[in-house]
C-alpha cells in the first residue's frame, strides 16, 4: 500500500454560503424549494441548506488543487445563474 499523498487520498470539498447574494439579488424566497432542487441537481453538490441559513456543500470529488478550483468555480456560476433567475422582478 502506498503512502498517503494528496492526489490518491485527500478529496476537496467545500462549503459555500448563499444567504448574503441571495439577499443582495433579492431572491423570491417563495421560490427556495425550487431553487434548492436546481441547485441540488447540480453535479459536486452534496447538500443545500435553506432553513436556519442558506447554504451548500460541494464535493469535488478530487485531491488534484487545480482541478478542484476549476470545478468550484464552474458551479459556484451555475449557482449564480440559477440565484439570478429566481430574483425577484421589479414591480
């Protein structure tokens, strides 16, 4: 068996906080079950919390630094785009 190394054994993951944009967007907040199963769907989303804070968990399910920021980055702006969609519109 191998050594321990960060490529064959440590996994990234990370938590990310959507309550400070969603209120900056103005999320229609009648519309969160909608936007927690889009954003749910999404591929390295683990776990969305809307009920005491508005949150969700990515396992990016790689040791490599790189990639997991590329992947990080990629759903953090498919999140952006689904927050962007459920604003709510102006009177």
């Amino acid at each position: 068996m191998g050594a321990l190394t960060l490529r064959n054994s440590v996994y990234f993951s990370a938590t990310v906080s959507l309550l400070d944009r969603a209120r900056e967007l103005d999320l229609d907040w009648d519309k969160t079950d909608v936007v927690c199963s889009l954003i749910g769907a999404l591929k390295y989303v683990e776990d969305v919390e809307d009920r005491h804070q508005f949150w969700c968990r990515l396992e990016l399910m790689t040791g490599d630094p790189e990639t997991a920021r590329r992947r990080t980055e990629l759903t953090l702006a498919k999140i952006e785009r689904i927050l962007m969609r459920y604003r709510k519109k102006p009177t």
